[in-house]
C-alpha cells in the first residue's frame, strides 16, 4: 500500500475499494483525519476516548424518535465528546458501512451524516467517499452489521490502539504485504472476526474476499480447493490464501470478479460436499441425439463430445481442465465454457469406478455401472469417452419415482443424481435396498394421485349434499386447482380445510398448510426470498428461505409425502396481487410436467408436484373477482358459494335440524337476504354466521346482529343508505316482524 493505493487485483467494487484506499491509506500511515484536513483521528488517544464512550451505557430514554436505537444510543455516548472523538465514530462508522450490499445508500449516508451533524461547524463527507457511498457494496453483512455497530466501531478503536502499539517495522510490512496486516489486524485484543474481514477486505483488496463468514470461507475455498492442487492447511491465513489463489483462477475464467454468492459458483459451494463417497450422474448425448445414446447401450459406454479440448489426463484438476478449454474454446462465451469446463471436469475426475450413471434413450432411463477410467476416441471427432456396464434396470420417464423425476429436469449435459441413490440401487438391484417398496409403490410422476370418494359421514359434517361435494372433488382431480369464491360467510375456508384434511388422510396433518394472502404479500413470502437468520456461529444475518408453496412441494416429494395427496390452501387470495405473488410459478400452474428456474435460485431448476393440489378462498364482498388477474382464472378451476345456491343453500336448516335447535336463524338468514338487491348479490350473508355455538343461546342472535351483520352491512352500503336506513331495512327486529317472531 503506497500513497492510499496498492498494486492489487482489480476487486469486485472498484469505487467503493478507491474510496477505502483514500481513507485507510492515510489513516493507517498517519492518523490523518479523511473528513477534516489538518486534523489526526487515527490516534490511540481519539480511540481511547471514543473506546470508553462506547463502552459506557448510554440513556435509558432517548430524546430523538427519528433515530433507531442503536443510532440513539450512540449520541448519548457521544454528547459531549471532542470534536476528534466525534469526528474518529463517524470516519470509522463509514468503514464499517462502506462495503455492505444490505444497506441501501439513503441509510449508509444518513448514518454518517447524523454523527456528523453531533459537532458545531459539522464537515461533509468528502465527494468522492460520499459517491461510493451510493454504490452496492461487495459484503453481505447480515443483520450482525446493524444491530451490533456499537461492538464493530469498539473492535474498530481497538484495532487504531494496537496499530499505534506495533512497531514502525511491523506496520511498514503490513502496508506492504497482505498477509502480513492479517497477522497484525487479527492479533487486536478482543478478535471480531466480522468487522475484522471486511477491514481485511477493504485495506486490501483483490487478496482478500468480501466475505464476512468464516464458515463460508472455508466452505468455499473446500470446495474450490482442486483449482489449486488441494488445500494448504486449517489455519486462517491458509484459508485466505488459498481463496486468493481460487479466486484469481476462477476471475479468469468467468471474466470478471468473482461472486461468491449468485449464480452456478455459489451453488458449486454451496452444495459441496464429501465426495469419496459413491455417486450417480445422468450423462446426456450432445451430437446425434436418442441415437447417440442409443450406441452408447449397445457398445458399453458413455462419451462427451470434445473435438477441440487438448488431451488433459483422468483426474486432472480443475485449472488444468479451465486451461484447455481457455485453449480450446476461445470461440466461446465465457459462461459456456465456465459451464464446459464445469462438465468436463466432472465427467475426468468426480465421477469414479462403481457410481451409478443413467442416459434417456427412447423415452426411457437406463442405468448402469462406471468400471473404469478416460479414453479418448475418434467417432465423428474427438470424444472423451468413459466404460460403463449397463443393467438390464430401467424406468420409463412416466414412472420414475421422486426425486429422479425432478433430478433429471435439471439442464446440463452431465447432471448430478447423487439426491436419488437410494432409489436407483433399489431398482438395480431389488431386494438389497430398502427402498425397493417405496420405489414399486410410488406414483409414477406423470400421473395425478386419485382422490378419495366423498363418503356419507363427511357430507353429514358439513351439512352438504354429497352429490354437490363429489363434485367438487372431481374438478380438483381433473385441474389439481380450484378457487372457491362467494360472500361472507359461506364456509370457503372451512369447507377447504375439512376437504382437503378428508382428502390428504388422517395420518399426516402437514399434509396440508394454510396460508393467508394480505396486499403486502410477496414472491418472496410464497416462494421463497432472503429473510434474516442467526448463523452457525449465533451472529445474525440472511439467508434464502422457502415458503409455503416451496415447503409444501418439498412435503408433497419427499419419502413419506410422494404417495400422498398433499394440499396448499390459500385463502383470502384475491387481497393480493396475484401476479407479483405467483411470478414464475404461474407457468407451473398450467404445466406440471415442466421446470422452471426461480429467480432467487436460477442454478436449480423446480418443478410443482402432481399430488400437490391448491384450494383458494375468495371474498367477493372484498374485491370482485372481476378483478382477477387473467391468467389465474385461467389456471383454477371456480366454483362459487352463495347462500341462494347449492350446496350452500339448506346448509343453516341442516345444522339446526341435526342441533336440533328452533328454525328461527335460518329464517331470519333467509328474510335477510331477500331484502338485499340482486344487483347487490354478492352482498349477501353466509350461514356461517349462525353457526356458532352462541348463536342458539339467549342473547346470541341480538349480538351477530349488533357487531356482526349490522356492521358489515353498513360498510357495505356506505354511501347510498345512511346508518340509520340499514338498522330499519335490516335490523333484527324488522325482520323478525317479517317472518312473524315478533
């Protein structure tokens, strides 16, 4: 590091990395203040001020509502302090801000600005540090950069007091040599490790990664580690030595700075696991099709084109592989030969003697056994080729059983099997596995569950023509998709949860899930989004999380959930946009049998199960289902609930007959309706009302008219009858009057 800048790789955020340069380059070589010339913060004596302030315990009563708390917090502890004081928590308050990506720049700028404004004759942040300001940082801090910013500035002060306490020759190497400032920045009293790496990354740049885990550090660089011959070691500084060298390589190949948390390079580590064990891959033919796969069957083999790929031996690391296809492949896109190099090296040297490999010919999966190493040969160009000794086992593409059937809709020449082991040897080799049952029993994928007859004692419960239910049952099992809809009150979601709790079966009650749709409802809470976690070391942050549609599907395919109707009720679903809600999975809804890529996770393909059905409730006293969007319409099947019709109408008489209460609420219900307009008809009052326990009992039916109906009624007509002309025309007694119970 010279003059605030360093001979370094070029990094993954330049603005903000310059922008660190000009800080920390300064501050470390002389104090210098970054915000104010002629002024030294950077001192033992500021930070030991500042230290102090921050570990004393700030007012239990804040004065100023418009500050978080932990900013609140902070100006107690400040109020009072030396200009330099101030002036040192705002500099290092930037740093800790600086890199993050879960920040947005208003918060980033805001914070600063506020320590800054503590002061008389308060400075701004520096132009061109203010600019960086407004980028995305590289780091992914989680929320552990929030709520704990008090302990990162006090690591940070400590950090300053024993930087001044090292030797000039000391911090003379640590400015010059990467590894050297890692020895020196982690030797600070009080190691936080968090606020440690991002100083890390952001004195030095390029050598060190915006990675603020030391789970993830390590993670990575395992995964990774064949690029570079093999780990160098458990120590820290091995770790970050050896993440340099991987991600020079992999910057190389992909042509930029590396992002260790998008795309096919977050999977790779993020799946990464042991891999001695045995394996099974799916080998697709690349020229000539079925056919190819076809000689394959016949000749004992497996092959993948490699026409300009230089002669690179078995096992050969990963550089070597991502260096012949740099030689090879220049013609190509660098994320096709990222993906090229990803496959090759997959097909020299993951896959080893006895893993289980299967390719589709003629609509069918057959499967076989890897025997030995590469060969190269020439059929129609050059082909790196691999013995395979094929099973007379196969399955038809219509009949395999999960999770092979969302397995292989993965993309991909060489695609990874290894989640369906278990299910393969059982068909290889029956009756020495335990999974052979399930594997016989499982419905095939392509296929629909059959749903249960309605029976006698569940049209008794719910006090509804069986015929009318059957009915229903049949809709859901032809579209695996049905929206009931109606007024208040007509029973949608408690007939969708008893439907569908006869329908999954008693034994299992996660089977079936209810979620509630609200306007603020998202993609991100009904498939799955970024939502805050605490880590494996206890320090909070984000992380991708499924949700109920996502958790459901994972239900509906699991060992125990493949042979099962699973259902997902939605209700109140027209309170939400439905299209900002739903996103890719709109597709799904209209085609089972196909993948998509979700947009949080594009590296792995999802496909909705077949004996997953979806049940949704809509108000139309909330919003007309006029307003639907197109395409859900489309996509479910609607049936409607009305207290005029079928199976609704009838149901309140029922009840009170099987009660074997007085008719009087069903009239009533009845008398009510009559009065409201068919132009109003989705106005009308459900028998659900009435159906409580309460309902019946003295009292009961003065208090549903009094803070149920009356008040729904009075919203409903606001506007065009005043309060007083809906408790007249709709009040319980005039209609009591009506039906002569006076």
């Amino acid at each position: 590091m010279s003059d605030g800048s360093h001979d370094r790789p070029d990094g993954p955020a330049p603005k903000i990395e310059s922008a660190a340069a000009r800080v920390l380059g300064p501050a470390l070589r002389t104090g210098q203040s970054p915000f104010e010339d002629g002024l030294y913060t950077w001192t033992p004596e500021v930070a030991e001020e500042l230290a102090r302030r921050l570990d004393a315990d700030p007012a239990e009563e804040s004065g100023d509502s418009s500050r978080s708390p932990v900013m609140q917090a902070l100006h107690d502890q400040l109020e009072g302090a030396p200009r330099p004081v101030i002036l040192l928590a705002a500099e290092l308050l930037y740093v800790q801000q600086l890199p993050l990506s879960t920040v947005t720049a208003r918060l980033k700028r805001g914070r600063v600005r506020d320590v800054l404004s503590w002061m008389p004759d308060a400075p701004g942040i520096p132009a061109e540090l203010d600019a960086a300001l407004g980028e995305k940082g590289p780091l992914t801090g989680g929320l552990g950069f929030n709520v704990q910013m008090r302990e990162h500035l006090r690591w940070l002060c400590a950090f300053v007091i024993h930087w001044a306490e090292l030797d000039a020759a000391e911090r003379d190497a640590a400015l010059t040599d990467p590894w050297e400032f890692q020895r020196a920045a982690r030797s600070t009293p009080g190691d936080w490790r968090a606020i440690r790496y991002s100083l890390q990354y952001l004195t030095w740049p390029g050598y060190f990664q915006p990675i603020v885990k030391h789970d993830h550090k390590t993670r990575i660089r395992d995964a990774f580690a064949d690029l570079i011959g093999g780990p160098a070691g458990i120590d820290e500084l091995d770790i970050e030595q050896d993440l340099h060298r991987i991600s020079e390589i992999l910057s190389a190949q992909v042509g930029h700075p590396v992002d260790w948390y998008r795309g096919s390079v977050a999977t790779q580590w993020q799946r990464h696991r042991d891999d001695h064990s045995r394996r099974a891959w799916l080998v697709r033919p690349g020229r000539g099709g079925a056919g190819r796969s076809g000689q394959w069957l016949t000749q004992n083999r497996i092959a993948l084109p490699a026409s300009h790929l230089p002669r690179i031996p078995a096992h050969a690391s990963r550089l070597e592989v991502s260096q012949a296809v740099e030689q090879g492949y220049p013609h190509l896109d660098y994320q096709a030969r990222f993906q090229l190099t990803a496959e090759l090296h997959t097909f020299l040297s993951r896959m080893n003697p006895q893993d289980v490999v299967a390719t589709v010919a003629d609509a069918t999966l057959h499967l076989g056994t890897l025997t030995d190493d590469l060969g190269y040969v020439e059929d129609g160009g050059q082909q790196l080729e691999r013995s395979v000794r094929w099973s007379s086992a196969t399955l038809t593409l219509d009949e395999l059983p999960s999770p092979i059937s969302e397995l292989i809709g993965e993309p991909g020449t060489v695609v990874d099997l290894t989640d369906g082991l278990d299910a393969l040897l059982a068909v290889m080799h029956p009756g020495r596995h335990s999974a052979e049952s399930q594997v016989a029993e499982a419905p095939a994928a392509g296929t629909v569950p059959t749903l249960p007859a309605v029976t006698d004692d569940l049209a008794d419960g719910l006090h509804m023509p069986r015929e009318e239910l059957q009915q229903f049952v049949d809709v859901l099992q032809q579209r695996q998709q049905i929206v009931f809809y109606g007024p208040p009150g007509t029973g949608k979601t408690y007939l969708a949860q008893e439907l569908a709790r006869f329908l999954a079966g008693p034994d299992d009650p996660s089977r079936v899930q209810l979620v509630q749709f609200h306007p603020s409802y998202a993609y991100e809470d009904f498939f799955e989004g970024y939502r805050p976690t605490l880590t494996e070391s206890g320090q909070p942050g984000f992380a991708l999380q499924a949700g109920p549609l996502r958790r459901q599907a994972a239900r509906a395919t699991s060992d125990s959930g493949r042979e099962h109707p699973s259902f997902l009720i939605i209700d109140e679903m027209n309170r939400a946009d439905l299209a900002r809600v739903f996103g890719e999975m709109y597709f799904l809804l209209e085609y089972r049998d196909r993948t998509v890529l979700p947009q949080y996770s594009p590296e792995s393909s999802f496909r909705l199960p077949r004996n997953l059905f979806i049940i949704g409730t809509m108000n139309t006293a909330d919003r007309s289902i006029a307003m639907v969007d197109a395409a859900i319409r489309r996509r479910f099947a609607f049936v409607e609930l009305h207290p005029d019709a079928p199976p609704v109408a009838g149901v309140l008489r029922r009840h009170l007959a099987a009660a074997g209460a007085d008719t009087e609420p069903a009239e009533l219900l009845e008398a009510l309706n009559s009065e409201i307009d068919d132009s109003d008809r989705d106005l009308r009052i459900g028998p659900s009302y009435f159906m409580k326990p309460e309902a019946t009992g003295p009292g009961g039916l003065e208090a549903i008219w009094r803070y149920d109906l009356l008040p729904l009624l009075e919203e409903h007509y606001y506007g065009r009858m005043s309060r007083a002309e809906v408790h007249e025309r709709f009040g319980l007694a005039t209609l009591r009057r009506k039906i002569g119970r006076a």
